[in-house]
C-alpha cells in the first residue's frame, strides 16, 4: 500500500465489490451477534479501506516528480499534491469514526490486563495495552495509522521541509499491537509486520527499546526482507550497527550512542545509494 507501484485490479471492481458488500450487510448484520457479527464486518471493513488505498500510489508518484520542477509549476503541482493528501487522509478519518469501525474496535477496560506471551523475552510496553473487542481489527486500525504516518512522516516534509509530529500515532500502534500480543501468537501477528514498522518513527525513545525487541522476532521469522527498514531506522536512530548486523545483538549490544555527524552523513548516503540502486531495479 506503500510503494509506488499501482493497483492491480480496476477501480470498477472494488466500488462494484464494495456496494454488494453493503447491500448484503443492510439485510444480513441484523441477525448476527457477538464474535460472528465482529468477523464479518471486520471483512468488510477491509474493502471499504482498498476503495481508499489506490490514491496513495498516484500521491507518492507526484511528490517524487516534484524534484523535477521548478518555479510557477511546481508550486501549482504542490498545490494538487497537498489537496489530494488533504482528501485522503479525510478519507481515512471518515473510515475511522464510521459506526462499524467504531463497533469492533470497541475498547475493552480491563483493571489487569491478561499475561503476555512475551514476559521473558521482551522488555515490558512502556504505556497501556488497547485491547478491543474484536481483536484482529487492530490490525485494520494500525495499517490506516501507518499511512497517516507515512503522509506525514515522508510525504509532508518533500513538500514543505517540516515534519508534523507522529508521536500519538505511533504510540497508538504500538498500544494496539501491545493489545494483540494477548491474543496471537507470533506467526498470527505476521500482517501487522508494516504497520508496526512505522511507529519506529516516533521520536518517543521510551518506545524504541519495546520495538527493536518486537522487530527482533519478526526477524527471526525469517519472512522478511529487513533491508530497507534496516536503512530507515539506522539512520533516523541514529545507530549504524543496526545497518549491518541487524536486530540479532540485542538492544544493550547494539551501541547505542549519538553517532557523529561523518557517520550519519555516511550511513544517510549509504541509504540513499541502496534506494537508488532499488529503484534501479525496479525499471529493469
């Protein structure tokens, strides 16, 4: 969902998809309670948030062709680029406050949260598990705040040079992670490998030793190529180690020190030619 890459199915597809989807929900949703009733819209939530999805790829085309501009166009181009990031990020707060989202992502309070599968292995989550009524829909949830991130963590700051500040998203995320660890093993939690990514970018330091822990198993998994995040979060924590050996070596092995300014120059490089180098081979 976040890559440059367009969507393969046809735009006519899922609105058709999307309106069946709808129209048996007015007839069917009336007979369902409880877990049965939480499963099924959580599979129609999804394809209200793909009917959203596509406009990402054409905002993230236009803000890399803005490098290109100058002068009257490209200030004429920003200005579409932002109103298309103003529509969809209204887009995602409409799917966010809409009544069945809100239904199975209801908060269920809890004085003593449930044991957590990860007592031994991982560091405790420095704020309060969110734990919801239909667990799996956290999931849902993280990926939409992903994106919100993403907009304005990376795209925002090629248009204006400022950084709006993410921190209350990426907790949020990771809270609600938090909560599903209570419900999931670690091979379940396999989808919400992106979306957890993205709260890496918090500037809550707090966090970040809960996460490379987090990151750690998903690593471990051997299902995904770490590369590009490796890139990321080297640089933006600011720990070259993280570059090479990963996160295997723990978080109190890793170095964790303020890097010179030569270092991070090297390694914002490094991340700049290995972006360059994959873009290469994307046109190949």
């Amino acid at each position: 969902m976040l890559s440059g890459s367009q969507n393969p199915l046809p735009s006519v597809w899922r609105e058709r998809n999307l309106q069946m989807r709808r129209e048996l929900a007015m007839i069917e949703y009336p007979q369902l309670t409880g877990e049965v009733r939480y499963s099924r819209i959580l599979r129609d939530m999804w394809p209200e948030l793909w009917i959203i999805t596509p406009q990402l790829p054409t905002i993230v085309a236009k803000v890399s062709a803005l490098n290109n501009l100058e002068g009257e166009q490209k200030e004429i181009e920003v200005a579409q680029v932002e109103s298309q990031i103003t529509n969809f990020l209204v887009d995602l707060e409409a799917l966010k406050e809409s009544p069945y989202f809100l239904e199975i992502t209801q908060r269920v309070d809890r004085m003593t949260p449930p044991l957590s599968h990860h007592l031994t292995c991982c560091p405790p989550f420095p704020f309060t598990p969110i734990i919801i009524v239909c667990p799996a829909a956290a999931n849902l949830h993280m990926q939409i705040l992903a994106m919100q991130i993403y907009i304005n963590k990376i795209l925002i700051p090629n248009l204006h040079g400022y950084k709006p500040n993410i921190d209350d998203l990426a907790k949020e995320i990771a809270s609600l992670y938090a909560g599903m660890e209570y419900s999931f093993s670690q091979d379940s939690l396999f989808p919400t490998f992106s979306g957890l990514t993205m709260s890496g970018f918090s500037e809550k330091k707090e966090l970040r030793m809960w996460l490379w822990c987090k990151l750690k198993h998903f690593e471990e998994l051997g299902k995904h190529t770490f590369g590009p995040i490796k890139k990321h979060l080297a640089v933006f924590w600011k720990i070259p180690k993280l570059l090479q050996e990963g996160f295997s070596g723990g978080w109190k092995e890793a170095g964790l020190k303020e890097v010179s300014s030569e270092e991070l120059e090297m390694l914002t490089s490094q991340e700049k030619r290995g972006s360059d180098e994959e873009k290469d081979e994307e046109m190949l």
